[in-house]
C-alpha cells in the first residue's frame, strides 16, 4: 500500500506535469496564430526598408513614429541606445518652459568668453551685454549654438537637472552626463549622453502636444523649432510638399546625425511625431543627412500604406 500510494503520488505529478506542458504548448500556438498575418508582413517590409537604408549608408539607423491620430507606429531599433547630440536642447528649452514665469524669462543671463564652446554662432557676439533666457532658448534651438545649450543645462541645474525633469514627465531612459561639446562624443556602447528613438519622441510629444506647457509657451516652441536652420535636408526633406515640419537636429561623432519632428499632413486632425537617430562605427565618420531624410519618407510611406 506505500509503495502504491508512492506510485500514485508520482503519477499524479507525472500527468499534472505533462498537462501544464501540453497547455503551454497550445497557448504559444494560440499566440502565434492570434498575430494577424498581414500586420506580421508590414511589420517585416518595414524593418527591410531600413536594413536597406542601413547597407545604403553603411550606418545604423533607429527610428520611431505615432501618428497621434490613430496610434498607429513605425519602429526600427526604437528601444536601442543613440548618442542624442544636439537634440537634447530642445527638451532642455521645454524643461525650463515648463515652470519659468514671463519675467524670468526676460532676465538677462550674463557669460564670459572663456565659457564660450565650438560652434556659438548667437551667443559669441553677445558677451559684453547678455543674452535674455527666451534668446538663449531660440538661439540653442534655432541656430543650434553650443553655448546657449550650456546656459540651459546651467539653468536646470546642470545635466543631472535635465535627466530629473525628463524623469518627472516619464522618461526613464535619458542618460544626460556632459556639457557642450563633450556630449557629441557618440562613442559606439557608451551609455552617456544616450536615449532612444522611442523615448525621445514621447517626450517631445509631452511639450509640443500635451498640456505640460501652457499654450503661449507651446506656441513659443514651435515657433523656435520652425525656424531651425539645420533642418532642411532632414525630415522635412523627407515628407510630401506642403506638410507642416517643426524639428531638432543633432550631430556628433562617429557619424551621428539626427532629428526629432512633430510633423502636420494636411489632410491630419493630428499629427505625427518622428524620431530619427543615426551613427556609424569610426570616430571621425562624416555623417549624411540623406539617409534621415530617406527614412522619413520610409516611415510616411508606411504610414500611408496602413490607412
């Protein structure tokens, strides 16, 4: 009687063990086929699309959109680390927004010479008298100068303050670490000065699209990011004639060359945020903004594909 009360014991196991297995097995086939064929087709001409564009330009390539209208995404290496560059000044820009009052954004913000970086082309010819903080912001956006960029993350308390207020709207993936020019540094595995495609469009879709900012400071946005004077051959280059494109650029090392954009079609109750990032694997790598501007249109052909 114990040795058959043993055997039933390890019996029962036996077919409790082979019955979970045997379930497993059907909720994994259920799984697989519950994808819908088509979407699973889309999603692999997709990812081809920008393999191609990868081998074209002998480049790595990552890229994220939503159309806000009806949520539908392109993604390509959404969640992989990119050196973010210069497109970090714009969050900094909003960041500030965010909880400036009118009259702090008018005061005068004074620096010397020696704080002045590479590439000041705003900032270098107002040493003697200061900046106001609105000036600083659209020169760090529209024109892309290095010490304006500096003068923010000064404002927030220094990169660590960047990382903060991006954590305090949700974004758990930016690594800000450094100043102006030493975040260009891009070196391929290095987690400094990194983010995502995906999350750099999240967060720029907060400030641009959401209430975060109050409409007058939206609008100020926007308008510093219509005017950024980089952006010409990137995603704008790439979407169809007559769509409205506010954007932030990057460049850096290794061949990074990004751009990060709220686009308007016009024929959108909404409109779609892009998040385009690239870099090669040699340090002195010249970069080439045709392949954003191709994966733009990669990523509004897709879009347009799926209506």
């Amino acid at each position: 009687m114990y040795i058959q009360g043993i055997f039933n014991k390890k019996g029962l196991a036996l077919l409790l063990l082979i019955a979970v297995i045997g379930l497993a097995g059907c909720s994994n086939e259920a799984g697989n086929s519950d994808k819908n064929p088509e979407a699973a087709e889309r999603e692999t001409q997709s990812e081809e699309v920008f393999k191609e564009l990868e081998d074209e330009f002998d480049t790595r390539l990552g890229v994220y959109a939503i159309d806000t209208e009806t949520n539908q995404t392109v993604a390509y290496r959404a969640d992989e680390r990119f050196a973010y560059a210069s497109t970090f000044k714009v969050l900094a820009a909003a960041a500030i927004l965010q909880t400036a009052s009118r009259e702090d954004l008018e005061k005068v913000i004074t620096y010397t010479e020696d704080e002045l970086v590479t590439y000041s082309p705003v900032t270098e010819n107002h040493v003697d008298d200061g900046m106001k903080l609105k000036e600083i912001m659209e020169a760090a956006i529209r024109y892309s100068d290095n010490t304006a960029g500096n003068l923010l993350l000064e404002e927030l308390g220094g990169p660590d303050g960047l990382e903060e207020r991006l954590r305090e709207i949700g974004d758990e993936t930016i690594e800000a670490d450094r100043m102006e020019p030493d975040l260009n540094e891009a070196a391929p595995g290095d987690t400094k000065d990194t983010s995502t495609p995906k999350a750099l469009a999240e967060s720029l879709q907060k400030y641009v699209l959401s209430d975060l900012l109050s409409e007058d400071k939206r609008d100020l946005l926007t308008d510093w990011m219509t005017g950024n004077e980089s952006g010409d051959t990137l995603i704008r280059a790439g979407v169809p004639e007559g769509w409205e494109v506010i954007d932030k650029s990057g460049a850096g090392g290794y061949g990074t060359r990004n751009d990060i954009a709220v686009v308007w079609p016009p024929d959108h109750q909404a409109p779609i945020v892009i998040s385009i990032l690239s870099s090669r694997d040699t340090e002195d790598a010249d970069f080439d903004d045709a392949v954003i501007a191709k994966a733009a249109r990669g990523v509004i052909e897709q879009m347009q594909n799926e209506e």
